[in-house]
C-alpha cells in the first residue's frame, strides 16, 4: 500500500525504518496522540520495558478501532528520557512491526507531565479506503 523511499544517494537509515514513505491517493490517514506507559487504571511500571509495552498495546487498541494495524503504520514518534532506553524501546517496537517501511524518529526529552514516565510513542497510520 505505502512504498518506502530510501535514495541511493544520501546515507542509509541506521536502524530498521525508511527515510521517507510515499501514501497513496485516497488513504485514511490515523494521527495518534502520545501514548505514555500507562495500564488501565493508571498504572505505571517502573520498568522502561514494561512502559514501552505498554505504549504499544494503547496504539493497537487505537489502530483496532480506526479498522488497521501496525502494518498500516507510517511513522513512529518516540520520546525517551534516557539515551540508553533507545535500544529497548527498538527491541519493543521490532515486536509489533516488521520490515521496514515506516518513518522513525526518536527524541532524547528530559522529562513527561509526570516523573515516572519514561517512554511516549505517537504514531501515524493510513490505509486506502474500501
């Protein structure tokens, strides 16, 4: 459905995503809110883990009631607190979604509406509409 652009002329992506991805005429597009690391009820894990976990399984209950999936997905925004939860947040991620054709930035912030945040991913989807 979406194709990824990744020119020859210009460096390769440094992890598993594309710079740039191309959506076709007459798709819904699905633009989400950050999703922070927090259960039903409120919960927040003190495990960075566990947040990313959890900021995943709030984007798919969110994907599941536009009627797509993490396939569908175009771009991940992630904010992390910390540069060493990089590589666990990619571990997360790499869970949910395959290949590579999505757009990917990850922020370095010092910190979320409450100190026991960690970790906060907003997506943007889109599929063609039937």
């Amino acid at each position: 459905m979406h194709r990824s652009i990744n020119p020859a002329t210009i460096p390769a992506p440094l992890a598993r995503y594309s710079h740039g991805i191309l959506v076709p005429p007459g798709a819904e597009l699905l633009v989400t809110s950050g999703q922070l690391g927090s259960a039903p009820g409120g919960h927040v894990p003190d495990d960075v883990e566990a947040q990313c976990v959890l900021c995943f399984e709030n984007i798919k209950e969110i994907l599941a009631g536009a009627g797509m999936t993490f396939a569908d997905v175009i771009r991940f925004n992630a904010f992390v607190t910390d540069r060493a939860f990089f590589p666990i947040y990619g571990a997360v991620r790499s869970r949910y979604v395959e290949g590579d054709a999505f757009a990917s930035t990850l922020v370095i912030v010092s910190g979320f509406t409450r100190p026991e945040f960690k970790v906060e991913v907003e997506i943007t989807a889109a599929k063609v509409a039937k």
